[in-house]
C-alpha cells in the first residue's frame, strides 16, 4: 500500500469535544486552550459555535472567544453557524470560515436542528451565499452517514443527495460525519466508492467517533481511498447532545502517534498536542479517552515516581 506522503488534521475541540461538557469551562480557559492549539502546528482549528446559548450552554460565549484569541498567521479559525442571526454573529467576531450541518438522516435532522431536511436546505444556502460574499470560506458537515440513532442504516443515496446539494450551494469542503461512532472498515469502503465517483476527493474530510473503537481502523480505509483530511479532537473529548450513546471524536493524540509512526506528515507537534490534553483534562474534571495520552501520562507518571525514589 502506498500511503499518502502528508495528510491535514482539523481540530475540532473547542467545538465538538465541548459542547456536550456538562462542566463549564470558562472564557479565559477556553481562549487559553485555543491560544496552545494555534501553536502547535495546527492549519485548522473549529473554536466554537453560534447556536442559541439556551441549545449548547457550554458554548454560550461563541463571540467572546472569537474575538479573545490569539489569531496566528496561517491558521483557519472555523464556527459553527445554524441559522442567518448566528451567521452575523460570527461575521462581527471575523471567524475565518463558517461551518453548515444537516444530517442524513430525517430524524436527527428534527432533534438537532428542529427542521425537516427539506426545510433545511433554504436555510443553508442563504448563509452559505452570505458567507461567500462576505470573503469566508464555507464548510459543510452531513452527520449520521453511517447510521442513526433514531432510524438505524441510512440509505447512501440519501447522503448523495445531500452532499450534492450542499456542493450546489457553494461550500468548499464537505465533511462526512460517523455521528455516533457506528461505522466499521467495509462500510467506509463502500461509502467511499460511491460519492468518490461523484465528487473531488480533495473535497471530502472523514469525521469519525470512536465510540466503538473503530475510529483508527475507519481511517486507515479511508486512506487507502485517497481521503486525506481528517477532523479530530485533542485528547478524544466529544460527543453529540442529540445523538444518545455517541462519545467523542477520534482523538487527535491518537492519529498523530498513528500518522508519525507511519511517516506521513501532519505539521502537527505532538508533545504541544499532549500538553494541551493535559491541561484541558484538568478544566474538566475527568480522565480524556486517548489512548496515546494516557500512555504518555502513564510513562510520565513513572518516570517522576522513578526520580522521587532515586532521592
């Protein structure tokens, strides 16, 4: 297998790996956490999203950390935006790009965004057009591709027509999300082989859970397809308010130890990566599911226990 020589992480954190956090964490720790991030080597970074507070309280102060941040050249700052009013309110805090989300599936659709995915489609398109005018690039995320947790399979010409509309309205990349970390190897495959005959795969990022450890394995699938972009979260946090049973997003210490080990370059500093799932670990209270960081921070752990002995 030839794998690809360098692939591109976007982290999705202080977004997804928050907003289903029952702790909240502060603006400052937030803005903090961010500012680790920017320096890491990280291109791409998804900060917050300007959903009405009372929906996602834990990402209430969207505009505070829009505009509290350090912003470092080079560096892609992306929200969230659901409607026209979140769209102004990310445009006057000068995020980079805005995020639009629907789901494959109808169900989801109505629990997440409280709209049909017909009654959706307006609603896209005109912050996509606004979006575009305003000189910001737009992503768009299709969640549940690979399953829902209200209606089970989710027919692959559904997720076609939808990937093919969002692309008609402008968007420059599309992510294809595995919501509540359902997905298995030859379902990517077969997903794959069929919207990569109808789009760009330059155009296409995975966006995996790994609820059912198969987040890695889904990965590597994609790619030997030829997928090249990946969303992840620092230390493994996530989770979907509106879809029961999905933990966190692969975790981004995770595929950098995988992708370092493998030789394909990410940009990324993997001892920064660790340093800021150490420090977001502690604002939240509870251990982070990576593996790569729990066994740095096992080997930590022994290292100083070694020296407190050799006192």
């Amino acid at each position: 297998m030839k794998w690809p020589s360098a692939i591109t992480i976007k982290e999705v954190g202080p977004r997804d790996g928050l907003q289903n956090e029952k702790v909240f964490i502060s603006t400052e720790d937030k803005i903090e956490w961010i500012n680790q991030l920017s320096t890491s080597g990280l291109k791409h970074i998804e900060i917050t999203s300007f959903v009405n507070p009372k929906w996602i309280p834990a990402l209430s102060d969207a505009a505070a950390v829009s505009t509290g941040i350090t912003r470092q050249p080079g560096v892609t700052y992306t929200a969230l935006v659901p409607n026209q009013r979140g769209l102004e309110r990310a445009l006057a805090a000068d995020i980079d790009e805005a995020a639009v989300f629907m789901s494959a599936s109808e169900t989801h659709n109505l629990k997440n965004i409280n709209k049909s995915i017909r009654e959706t489609f307006p609603v896209l398109k005109d912050i996509v057009k606004k979006t575009l005018a305003a000189g910001k690039s737009s992503r768009g995320y299709v969640s549940t591709v690979f399953g829902c947790p209200y209606e089970g399979k989710v027919d692959i010409d559904a997720v076609v027509r939808i990937s093919e509309t969002l692309f008609e309205m402008g968007i420059d990349e599309l992510s294809l999300g595995d919501t509540i970390g359902i997905a298995n190897p030859k379902q990517v495959q077969e997903v794959l082989e069929v919207l990569l005959k109808r789009f760009p795969v330059g155009k296409l990022a995975m966006h995996f859970h790994d609820t059912r450890g198969t987040a890695l394995a889904n990965i590597l699938v994609s790619l030997e397809m030829g997928i090249t972009i990946f969303d992840s979260s620092v230390g493994g946090l996530g989770g979907c308010p509106y879809a029961p049973g999905a933990s966190g997003n692969v975790a981004t210490d995770d595929l950098l130890y995988m992708f370092d080990g493998m030789d394909i370059h990410t940009g990324v500093d993997q001892e920064k990566i660790l340093t800021a799932s150490q420090y977001i670990q502690k604002k939240i209270g509870k251990p982070l599911p990576s593996k790569s960081f729990q066994a740095a921070s096992s080997q930590l752990g022994c290292r100083l226990e070694n020296m407190e002995k050799g006192r």
